[in-house]
C-alpha cells in the first residue's frame, strides 16, 4: 500500500510540473517554415554553397587580367642605381657622363608609380580547373536542396513521434481511469468477502504498472517536444502539443516508381564525379605550356607622388615548365585514382539508394498488413474487456482474466497507434526516396 501512495505522489507530481511548464500548441506547417528559416544544418549547406561559389569566382582569374599599382621611393649612391634613376626621370645632363661622378656619385633620389597588368591568354589547366569549381558550386546548391527535403522528412517524423507520443497519454489516461474503477469495485469485493487478499494486490500492482508506464509517456512528449526545439533550433525547448490528432495519411504512393538518376543527391554525386574527371585533365594540362601577355606604365621623379617623366612596356611570355622532380606525373597519378574512386563511390551510392527503395517498398507494404491486422486485434480485445468487465461486476470472473484484459487492451491500443506512425512514415519515407 506504501508503494501505492509513493507512485501515485510521483505521478501527481509528474502531472503538475507539466501543467505549470508552458504548453504551445503547434502545427506542422508551423514547424517546416521555423526549420527553413533557422535550422543548423540548413545554415551549414548555405554556407557550404557560398563557399564553393567563392571558390568558383576565384577561378575568374583565369581569364580576367591581374592589376596592380606601387609608389616606390629609393635614395642611393649605387653608380649603376643613381644613373638608372636619372635616366628614367629624364634629367641626364653631360655633366652626368663625367667619369669621377658615374663612379662616386651623390645620393640620387628617385620615386617610381608603377602599374602593372598581366593577362592570361593560354591557360589550359586552369580553364579545367574553372570547370571542376563551377561543377563543384553545382553540387554544393543541390546538397543544399536535398538536405532541405531530408529535413522535411524529419519535422513529418518528429510532429508525428509527438502525435504518438500523446496518444500514448490519453491511452493510459484511460487505461489508469479504468484501472482505479476496478480497484474500487475489487475493495469492496474483498471487504464483503468475495475475493481473496491476493486479487487485493495484484490489482494493486496493476494500478503501479500503469502509472508507471503513464510516467514514461508523458517523458516521451517532452522528448518529441525537444527533438522538435532542436530541429528549429530553439533554445526555449518548451512543450508543444499538436494542432491535429495521429490519424493515417490517405495520400498514396505509387511504389512502381524506381529512383531517379535526377534525384538531388544523386546528380550531386555525378556532379562531384565530374569535378574530379576535370581536376585529373587540368593535371594534364599542366605538362602544357602557357601563355600571358604583360604591361606596365611608370612615372619617375626625384619628389614624391610626382611624375615628370613616364614610360611604358608590353611583351607576352611563354613559359614552360620542363620538369618538376616528377612532382606533376604523381599530381597526376593522385588525381585520376581520385576519379576513378569518385565513379565507384557513384556507383556504390546509386546502387544503395536502389536497395533502400526496395527496403521501404517491402516496409509500406508491411506497414500496411500489418495496420489491418492491429486493427482488427484491437476491435476483439475492445470486445474482450467490455465482456469480462460485465462480468466482473457481477462477480462471475475472475480479477486475474479482468487485469489480462485490461492491459491487452491498452497493449493493443498502442499498438494500433505505433503502427499508424510506422504506416505513415513509410509512405513519407518511400516520398523521400522518389523526390526528384
């Protein structure tokens, strides 16, 4: 009796710390829009985009001209130095040729603005370098897109596991109301001397199994309520209570459909593939020589930011690295095991997409038998408990039949509702897995 009062303290206890913590009532379309605008993971795939994208506009360089300015300022008793600057300031007098002043001169003075411009013209493994960031940036945007659809599988996962978790509740609500009418009547059996002491406690126990079981429920919604904060990445991690019941989906689908090769995740894997095929040719390439053309524009004066005198150079170079130690050759080697392991890894995941496929066709369809099923059971121990509780009351049944009945009756009822959950998200998981 001791243990009796100790659980249910603990159970009104349980009940009154929930009632005093916030419950806000919610809806699934309320959670998708929060997950879209604040989950981490959602955030990540952004700036894993952005990233990649900088990386592709870095490549720009390939065709774009290099640009740059300087303001040099120097003095010197260099002989070479100090002829050159005034050579370049256009102050050479012929007083400048005498030889004791080109071999002991004064300090010479000199400030030079210079702008330079460099401009790639033949760049072959750059141009594939370019291409293996563009097709890199592409996958990164359709990582993006398929994190987004996964997510929303788990916000239909998440507010279903809380509808759950609620019938759950109001099943052994019910189940505990129905067990502490029992109690009563088995009390009053035992003081008129009907039933014996041992019908007294294993009703008695009955009525902890349930609370207990009770308990853990209500643990269960603060847990769906949590997993449902962090996917919208609240900090608050309040209770929430859906707008709508645990009920089965009536959409169908269709389970002759296979996995598409456009599915985002797949074409991300091919897109990946690619870069790496693009990685190993500008390798290539590099054995290749180049191609640039150069130009420069100089001012030249003895005081600073002047420019009394001024020139200009152009010239292109073809440069050709010859050989590198064999590092390219084993650049080159890298990058093509790369590939072909980017191809395999290709492979591999289309064929396992295929294999889930299978996996949640077998699951919908088990799913299905196996709600007809529970469904019927339910309706018999329904029938059961109503039939021995009738004639419990009337004294012609045992209290170890009615505590059979009772708790295969709440058994089943969680059952049922377990399995409209698993029926439901297999067909969100099977939707999931036929997205394009």
């Amino acid at each position: 009796m001791k243990n009796i009062h100790l659980s249910i303290f603990s159970i009104l206890f349980l009940v009154l710390s929930m009632q005093a913590q916030e419950i806000t009532p919610i809806t699934k379309a309320d959670v998708l829009l929060k997950v879209i605008e604040s989950n981490t993971s959602i955030k990540i795939s952004e700036q894993e985009f952005i990233e990649a994208r900088a990386d592709y506009r870095q490549t720009n360089a390939v065709f774009l001209p290099n640009i740059t300015a300087s303001h040099t300022g120097i003095t010197t008793t260099n002989p070479l130095m100090a002829f050159g600057s005034k050579l370049n300031q256009e102050v050479l007098t012929q007083n400048d040729f005498n030889p004791a002043l080109l071999n002991d001169p004064t300090h010479t003075e000199n400030f030079a603005t210079k702008f330079e411009i460099q401009q790639p013209l033949i760049n072959l493994d750059g141009v594939f370098q370019r291409k293996a960031a563009k097709s890199k940036m592409e996958a990164m945007s359709l990582k993006q897109v398929r994190t987004s659809d996964y997510l929303a599988l788990e916000v239909d996962k998440a507010y279903m596991q809380l509808q759950l978790a609620y019938k759950g509740v109001d099943v052994l609500e019910k189940a505990l109301a129905t067990t502490l009418e029992n109690k009563k009547l088995t009390d009053n059996s035992f003081k008129q001397g009907y039933l014996q002491r041992v019908d007294v406690l294993n009703m008695e126990v009955r009525v902890t199994d349930v609370q207990n079981q009770l308990q853990t429920a209500k643990s269960n919604v603060q847990n769906a309520s949590d997993y449902l904060s962090f996917l919208m990445n609240d900090k608050a991690y309040v209770m929430y209570k859906p707008s709508d019941t645990l009920a089965i989906n009536t959409f169908e689908v269709s389970t002759n459909k296979g996995v598409s090769e456009n599915r985002s995740d797949i074409k991300a894997m091919e897109l990946a593939s690619s870069a790496y095929e693009a990685i190993n040719k500008a390798d290539k390439m590099a054995f290749l020589p180049r191609l640039n053309a150069f130009g420069s524009y100089e001012l030249y004066d003895d005081q600073v930011f002047q420019g009394n005198a001024n020139g200009y150079l152009l010239g292109a170079q073809l440069s050709w690295d010859v050989f590198q130690g064999s590092k390219r050759f084993g650049k080159a080697q890298k990058s093509k095991a790369e590939f072909q392991k980017s191809k395999l890894e290709y492979e591999q995941y289309v064929s396992k997409s295929n294999l889930e496929m299978n996996r949640a066709k077998r699951s919908l369809i088990d799913a299905e038998n196996k709600l007809k099923m529970n469904r019927l059971a339910l309706e018999q121990s329904k029938e059961s408990l109503r039939i021995r509780e009738n004639r419990f009351k009337e004294g012609l049944e045992k209290t170890s039949d009615l505590l059979l009945a009772e708790t295969q009756y709440a058994q089943k009822q969680l059952e049922y509702y377990q399995t409209i959950f698993e029926y439901n998200y297999a067909q969100a998981y099977l939707e999931y897995l036929t997205k394009e």
